[in-house]
C-alpha cells in the first residue's frame, strides 16, 4: 500500500449556503494544519487507505479527504463515499424508537414482550423498551450465540434467556439489546425495521445518502472495507445487523443528522423531540451518561476520562449504572459520542451542542478506538481555543 502522505492526503472543503452564526469563521488554512495534524500520523502508523473527516463549524461544513475508497480501483474517499459505521447505527435505532414514542405508537416504559407475543411469558415481561436501548435489561450478552441465525432460534434464544441482575440496576453492551429495541420499535410502526427506516425515518431527516442496503445504482460509491491483513472485505449478514450496526452513509449526510441533533435543521416538531429523547441522560457508568443510543460527557473532560468512557473494559463488561431520576438532559456544555466498527471498517462522530460544533471520521479500516478518540479530542479542544 502505498505510504499516505501530503502528496496523497486530499483535503477539500464544502460551504453550506446558510450564513454563519457569527462573523468569523475558521480559516480554511489554520483547520487543515489542525486536522492534518492529528489525522496523518494515526493514518501512517495503522495503514489506513482512506478517511473522509468532516467538521461543522457554527453551520458552516469542511471536509477533508485522504486516500482511497478501493486500493483496487485507486478510487478516492471523498465527502460522498459511503462507509460502514458500524455502532454507530445505534443512534439512527435510537431515534426511531423516539420517534414511535413521539407518534403514539409505543412508549418506551412498555415492556419488550407487549410488541412481540412469542415472548409473553419469558424474562422479557419484566424489561422496558427503554431497558433494551440503553443495556440494562438484566445481562443480554455482547452478541448472539453462532446458533441463532434464524427467527425461530431467535425466539428461543429471548424465550431461555435468564437474566443475572435486576433490570435497570446493570449496563452491558449488547447488540441482541438494541436489535431488540429496534426490532420492536418498527413492529410498533407495523414495518418491517429496514422498511421504516429507509422509507420514514431517513427521509424525515433529509438524509439522502444514508441506506441499510446501497442501491445497485450507487454500488459504486461504497468504499471497500480492509482487514489487518490488507483484504478487502464488507459487512457480513447477522440477526439484528440492520438495527445494531448495518448503516451505510457519507460524512456528508452524517454531518446533517449531527447538526439535526444540535437543532440546526428545520424538522417536523415529533422528530425535533424524538431526537432530544436520544440525549436526554437515563444513568451514569462513571463520567459517561447513558444516552438512547448516544454517550453523553460534560465537557470540558480530560482526555483519559474520555478514553475511559469509549473504553474496552466499558463495551465488554457489565458495570453497575447509577440511575438519573428523573432522565434528564445534562446541564451546561456537553460532549456527545459514538463510536462504531466492523471488520472493514472504523468509525467515530462527536459534537458540542453548545458550541455548535461537530465532527464525523470516516475510515475503512477498523484501526484502534483510542486512536479516533484522540484525534477528535485534539480537533475539538484545538478549535475551542
């Protein structure tokens, strides 16, 4: 592969047509010696082939480009590229079922089996919608046994399930949670999950690049993911996969919904409150407030504090939550994140609502998490100062 550096390293910046907040805005020069700065050697060290990193700034939305989409193809990452972010669907996940809260058709304190009634009798009586969307239902494990790769092994699998703590007492990480979640959630819409997303909530957002399944037509602008090892690889198929990571989308389109959710698009008012259910802050986990979804800090915070929260020991073991009652928005300055993988491909977006500020990185290699967290972290505080 070839080594990236200036001379490969793209850099292009994209204006939106609204006037910025205030004045001044960042010079096109001083962002790209910052962005560079932080994005090149992590690009070097881990060989990654290409990144699209995209800010919005007061409104105003830069790009920078690095590399290639294909190593095959030499075709370059750009601002319209399509990558796998993993997780990072999760939020997408979140806001449907925010917004089926919002349009009457479930609420989150209804308990899981209400919407499916081959669980009626099961563990799942006792756990919350809500429960499910943030990983507390009881101990739902990280991923589905190699066993379950059908609906009827899938009901049986939720029908055995035994939880190890009380629901809402414990956090673990879970796709079977949140694909659950998700999975009822359009239930309660009376659409299939990938039916509703892609027809309702993605249109509503204005997210025209944004797909579970990339059209043929577009096939073309979907970036191939790289192993370890350097092959080239996409998402494979799972139960849930739509709900918990199958999210294909641009850094174009994935600044829209991060500047939706600071409240800088003009929506419908069920999806402006839906969107606001996603950060409102339902327990603690040390500095890290569980959002629906979303991970929520105040910020400022230091840096090891945040490499704490978006950490190994957090996404794999179980931790006892201290509950927020009643869930409620964090007050004062708040960062907020996510980060998301697949074999191919790393990803990671964060934003300051307060200070208008939002950042997306887009990679097609799964390279460390701590990595993106440090490159945000440099990006954001720098442009703080």
């Amino acid at each position: 592969m070839a080594t990236l550096n200036k001379s490969t390293c793209i850099a292009t910046a994209f204006l939106m047509l609204a006037p910025p907040a205030h004045p001044a805005s960042p010079e096109r020069g001083s962002l790209e010696h910052i962005v560079n700065g932080a994005v090149q050697p992590v690009l070097e060290a881990h060989e990654v082939p290409g990144m699209v990193v995209g800010l919005t700034i007061d409104g105003e939305r830069y790009f920078f480009e690095y590399g290639v989409a294909s190593k095959e193809s030499g075709r370059r990452a750009t601002k319209d590229t399509f990558f796998e972010i993993g997780s990072i669907s999760k939020a997408f996940t979140a806001t449907l079922a925010a917004y089926a809260q919002e349009s009457g058709s479930l609420s989150l304190t209804d308990k899981a089996s209400r919407y499916l009634p081959a669980l009626e009798g099961s563990n799942l009586d006792r756990v919350s919608l809500l429960q499910l969307g943030t990983y507390s239902a009881g101990g739902l494990p990280l991923q589905f046994p190699d066993h379950v790769t059908d609906q009827e092994e899938l009901v049986k699998f939720y029908r055995s399930w035994r939880p190890e703590y009380e629901p809402g007492t414990h956090r673990l990480y879970s796709n079977p949670s949140i694909g659950l979640f998700g999975f009822l959630a359009a239930r309660s819409l009376g659409k299939s999950f990938d039916e509703v997303m892609e027809s309702l909530l993605l249109p509503k957002l204005g997210l025209e690049d944004t797909f579970i399944d990339v059209p043929d037509h577009r096939i073309g602008d979907y970036a191939f993911g790289y192993t370890k090892s350097g092959n080239p690889i996409r998402v494979s198929p799972g139960m849930f996969d739509s709900e918990a990571y199958g999210i294909k989308t641009t850094a174009a389109d994935m600044l829209q919904f991060l500047e939706a959710n600071m409240g800088q698009q003009e929506l419908e008012d069920d999806l402006s409150q839906a969107l606001a259910t996603t950060r409102t802050g339902y327990f603690k986990v040390g500095d890290m407030v569980q959002g629906l979804g979303w991970e929520i800090y105040q910020w400022p915070i230091e840096l090891d504090r945040l490499l704490d929260g978006n950490s190994a020991e957090l996404a794999f073991k179980p931790h006892k939550v201290t509950k927020l009652d009643p869930p409620k928005p964090l007050p004062g300055q708040i960062l907020v994140n996510k980060t998301g993988s697949t074999n191919g491909f790393g990803a990671y977006v964060a934003f300051l609502p307060g200070s208008r500020i939002g950042l997306v990185m887009l990679a097609n290699k799964n390279y460390p998490i701590p990595e993106r967290v440090r490159i945000a972290y440099e990006i954001m505080t720098a442009l703080e100062d």
